[in-house]
C-alpha cells in the first residue's frame, strides 16, 4: 500500500533526460505549478485546481509524471486503474513546447506506469491535434458523451487495447 510519505519520497526518485526536458514522478511540492500548467492548456472550467489535484495525487491508485525543462514543469500525465481499465484523467504540455513530441512521451511513460489491460481515455471532439496523437498511439474512439466539456462541447471516448491486467495487477 503506498502512504502520502510514500508518495513524497518517490517525488524525486525517477528522472530521465529525454532532449531538453526530463520525466519524473511528481512531488507533493509540484502540486502548484501543476494548477499553473492546467490553467494556460486548459479552459478556466476545466482546469484544475489545487485541492483536485491534490485529492487525485493522495488517490492510491493515481500516478502523476511531470516533464521538466530548465526547472520548470512543462508537461504532466496524470492516470490512474479503475474497474479494470487504466486511464489516462489527465494530459497537457504547455502551449509553447506543444509540437515537440512530449505529449506522446508522457502518453507513453503513463501507459508504462500503468500496464496492463486496456487504457481510456476522454478527449473533446474539437481538440483535433489531441485526438491525432491518441489515434497514432493506437487510440480507437468508442464513444460519445454529449455536452461533456460544457454545453456544445461533446467528449470522444477512446480506447487502446492492450494485454489483459495480471491477477497481481
């Protein structure tokens, strides 16, 4: 069973340099600059907010990866299991690093994290770019929720089949 100590001492345990940024598990400390992230990728109604982030961060199942550039966080995963799935419930690069291929690294490194059985994931119809990088990731839409972003604003659920989850898992 993995503790909020746990959590706190993995913060720093993984890095990897990838080009000009670095992967690493996320720290309670992060949590901030994570509220700052989701707010310029995302719409102020669906970013999220300091006690979200932090409730998904204590959430024992949740794993949270981070990408560093010169100190500062660039991108984050956010995912977790649930009913036999694996989730990615978050993902998002800074506007200015977009386009460099980090979005599909952390979709990667999240899907590594969690392994096992198939991954879902929710993406708003109109967020082509998005939708394009899950489809060259092996993402398959499944379905539609209507007005799940907001109204007018329909999310495309996608899957990507994988091996099924160990017992252990």
């Amino acid at each position: 069973m993995v503790t909020l100590a746990g959590r706190l001492r993995r913060g720093t345990q993984r890095a990897e340099a990838t080009g000009t940024f670095t992967l690493e598990t996320c720290g309670l400390s992060d949590l901030p600059a994570l509220t700052r992230l989701h707010r310029r990728c995302f719409r102020r109604s669906l970013a999220y907010r300091l006690p979200t982030l932090f409730s998904l961060y204590v959430w024992p199942r949740s794993r949270f990866l981070v990408a560093r550039s010169d100190g500062k966080i660039v991108g984050c995963v956010i995912g977790d299991r649930h009913a036999g799935c694996a989730r990615v419930v978050s993902i998002c690069v800074d506007p200015n690093w977009q386009g460099r291929g980090l979005g599909g690294r952390l979709l990667r490194e999240i899907e590594a994290a969690l392994p096992g059985g198939p991954m879902i994931l929710m993406v708003e119809d109109a967020n082509a770019p998005a939708r394009r990088l899950y489809e060259r990731h092996g993402y398959r839409e499944l379905g539609l929720s209507r007005n799940y972003y907001g109204t007018g604003r329909n999310g495309i659920w996608m899957r990507k089949e994988r091996d099924h989850i160990s017992p252990a898992g």
